[in-house]
C-alpha cells in the first residue's frame, strides 16, 4: 500500500519512474512518457505529505532510537507534512530527545507538537505528562503542576499514562518533605547528626 511504501524503495521507485519517462520523452514521445511521470509525481507527494513518520514510530516501538531519529531527519520539509503527521514528527522526535537525555530538545518538539494540534487525548495528555515530569525534575514545581492539570482535562485510558499521572501526582505531595529536609539540611551546615557535642568528662 502507498501508504506503508518504505521509504528508500519510494526514493528508488521516484528515481526509475521519473528517469524512465524523462528518456521516453526524449526518445519516444511526451505521451508515452506521461504515465511514468504522473507515478513519479504521486510518490513524490505521498514523500512530501507523509513523510517517513510512520517507519520512524515503528523503529520506536522496538527501541531502535537512533535509527527512528535518522529515518525522521529524511523528512527534509517537515512543515510541508499532513497536519497529524507533522503533529507526530515533533511528537517523536520530542520522544527521543527526551530518552536521549536532552530536555531542551524535548521540550521545544512537543510544545510544536501540542501547538500544531494531535488527534487523541491520550497524546495530548502525554505531553503534558512529560512537560510535567521534566519541570518536575528541575523542582519547577509552579510549571510541573501547570502541565499536571493541563493533562487531567483529558479522557486518559492508556494504563501506562495513568500510572505515570499517579506518580506525578505523589511527587506533588513529596515535595515539602524534600524542601523541608533540605532546609533542615542547609541549616545544619549539611549534617543531619542530632543532638550538639557532648563535653568530655574532667580527666581526675
């Protein structure tokens, strides 16, 4: 199906139809030449509309991180893709930002993501959920809990989003322990020790 096409057979079929009917043009005639130029037309704005969103999630879902992001970077127009799937581009590659460790990068995909607008609320929940998480690791606890509520107005039935909103939700009530222990802390010049030095007894 075109729309399962993998990406570097597409580029091949592009290369083929499209060298194919320029060669017919020149040596037979434009008429001839004409259906493997309209092919060479579709498969180039199937490419241009779609994308390689679809096998770069694929590669994902098996845990091949580093390929998914190269099979995303063949997507050279981004901005050019179906709205969905240039909703999905910046939705895995704040994904793999994230699980790469960098929180600059993942945040500004999945703010795009939200922005361009994704289909279902779990999605949409999922980004908010990890904004929360990222701020929450920073202690930017005003913005963590601002995406906290951001996705509770959505219908979550993924379980392993509920069990993430769970865990945010116990990190929100952890936090004044934490900032207390960590006054306590500061206040003791970092030792938690109780009680202050007792006094040797006199030597007789």
């Amino acid at each position: 199906m075109m729309f399962k096409i993998n990406i570097y057979l597409r580029f091949a079929l592009i290369a083929l139809f499209l060298i194919g009917g320029i060669l017919l043009a020149i040596f037979n005639s434009f008429w001839y030449a004409l259906p493997f130029l309209l092919i060479a037309i579709v498969l180039i704005i199937g490419y241009f509309l779609l994308g390689t969103v679809q096998s770069a999630a694929e590669l994902m879902q098996t845990g091949q991180l580093d390929e998914a992001n190269k099979r995303l970077d063949l997507t050279i127009k981004p901005d050019w893709l179906f709205v969905y799937n240039r909703a999905y581009y910046y939705l895995l590659k704040g994904t793999i930002a994230m699980q790469q460790g960098s929180n600059e990068g993942a945040e500004k995909n999945f703010l795009k993501a939200e922005a361009i607008g994704l289909p279902s609320d779990n999605e949409k929940a999922m980004v908010n959920i990890y904004m929360a998480g990222m701020h929450a690791q920073k202690e930017k606890w005003v913005s963590a809990q601002t995406f906290y509520k951001k996705a509770q107005e959505f219908n979550i039935t993924e379980p392993m989003l509920k069990e993430q909103m769970k865990q945010l939700d116990m990190a929100f009530k952890n936090k004044g322990q934490v900032k207390l222990a960590r006054q306590m802390q500061m206040q003791h010049g970092g030792n938690m020790s109780f009680g202050g030095k007792r006094r040797r007894p006199p030597v007789r």
